[in-house]
C-alpha cells in the first residue's frame, strides 16, 4: 500500500543471535523519524488523508506489537524517507527450539 509501482517488497525469516527474526522491507516511500515511535499506538495515522485515500484504520502494526509482547518479542521499525522501511518481529531465541526455520 505504501510502496509504489516497481517498488520491491521482501519477507524473510532468519534466526541470528537475536532471536527468529521476521522482517518485511520495502522500498516505499518511508517513514519520517518523528511518527516512528507512534507508529505502534492504536489508530495513530501518519497522514490521515492520505491514510483514507489508502484504505486501514491505523491497527495493524497496534496488533502487531501486542502478538508479540504476548510472544515475548519486540518489533523494530527503521525508516528513511524516499528509501523505504524495513519492519522486524523478533522472537526470543527460546523459540528456536519449539519451531524449525528453514
């Protein structure tokens, strides 16, 4: 939604010594570093007309760090504008041993 035609969107899972890591990157149009840390709060928009035009309701990533507090994860968000974003889900290493990566 937010990467443009002939924009590249990647999933991965890896396991590092973070943990198991689920990352979703794109090369969209970015994140402005002040919205960053918000990004998490329920129904917060980063530009709510634009966010209309586009369709959600601002939830998504709200939902996204409960599953993981629940999991006993953590989400990182990097961002640089006209760059794209990179969003992690990263699990405890624990985890590793309940499920197979491959």
């Amino acid at each position: 939604k937010y990467t443009p035609a002939g924009g590249v969107v990647t999933v991965r899972w890896l396991q590092d010594a973070r943990g198991l890591v689920f990352e979703v990157q794109d090369t969209g149009i970015g994140i402005a570093p002040q919205h960053i840390p918000r990004l998490t709060e329920r129904f917060y928009r980063v530009d709510v007309g634009r966010s209309r035009a586009r369709g959600g309701t601002g939830l998504g990533l709200a939902i996204v760090k409960h599953v993981l507090l629940r999991h006993q994860g953590r989400l990182e968000i990097e961002s640089a504008l006209g760059k794209g974003s990179v969003f992690r889900c990263i699990f405890p290493a624990a985890l590793a041993n309940h499920l197979r990566v491959s």
